[in-house]
C-alpha cells in the first residue's frame, strides 16, 4: 500500500477485505492496524504498529456516545508521557482507521 493513498482510497480498502475476522485490517508491511482481540470487530479499539520494532504508533476507539477518535502518540511505555496528536472525531470507526493510517509516516518520525 503506497503512502500516497487518498482517504477514500483507505476507505475502499477497508470495506473489500476479504475475512472480517482478521484482526489485522491493514499492512503494508512496515506497518499495521490491528484491532484489539478482546473486543468485538464492531466496536473497541486498535492500534497502529511498526512491524520493524513493534511499536505503537497510536490508535482508535469507539466512544460512549457511538463515535470513534483515532490518535497518533508516542508509546507511553517508553518515554513516560503520551505526546498525542488528536485526529478525531469521526462517525464511523473506518473513517478513524483511514485517518490513523494516512497518518502513519508522521506518527512513525514521532517516535
């Protein structure tokens, strides 16, 4: 997947997958969403992931009021703090994962 894909692009993507029970959603093979295996494909979070190291570029979650955020941050676990660039809001949870994903280079230079 080039990073030069546009938002409905990653939206496309998204809705073509071909087994909605994987919980990887996308990978370009320097990076992937992967949605949290204790919740339900249709609700909770996932995160964004360098597959070269491992670590957490950022993520999303459904909200309590049915809408999603999507987030770019350092990983906590390493420097203390969560350095978060806000991305959201957004109605669907696909719309979030698009927005993380577009976002992924930037968050990656973050870390």
């Amino acid at each position: 997947m080039h990073s030069n894909m546009t938002h409905e692009q990653v939206l496309t993507l998204l809705k073509s997958a071909a087994n909605p029970d994987e919980r990887v959603l996308l990978d370009d093979g320097e990076f992937f969403v992967e949605h949290n295996v204790n919740c339900s494909l249709d609700s909770g979070n996932g995160f964004l992931s360098a597959r070269s190291s491992g670590d957490c570029l950022g993520g999303y979650a459904q909200r309590v009021d049915g809408m999603w955020d999507a987030d770019t941050a350092k990983c906590p676990c390493y420097s203390g703090d969560t350095d978060c660039t806000p991305l959201g809001p957004f109605e669907s949870r696909d719309e979030a994962i698009a927005a993380l994903w577009l976002s992924r280079l930037t968050a990656y230079s973050k870390i």
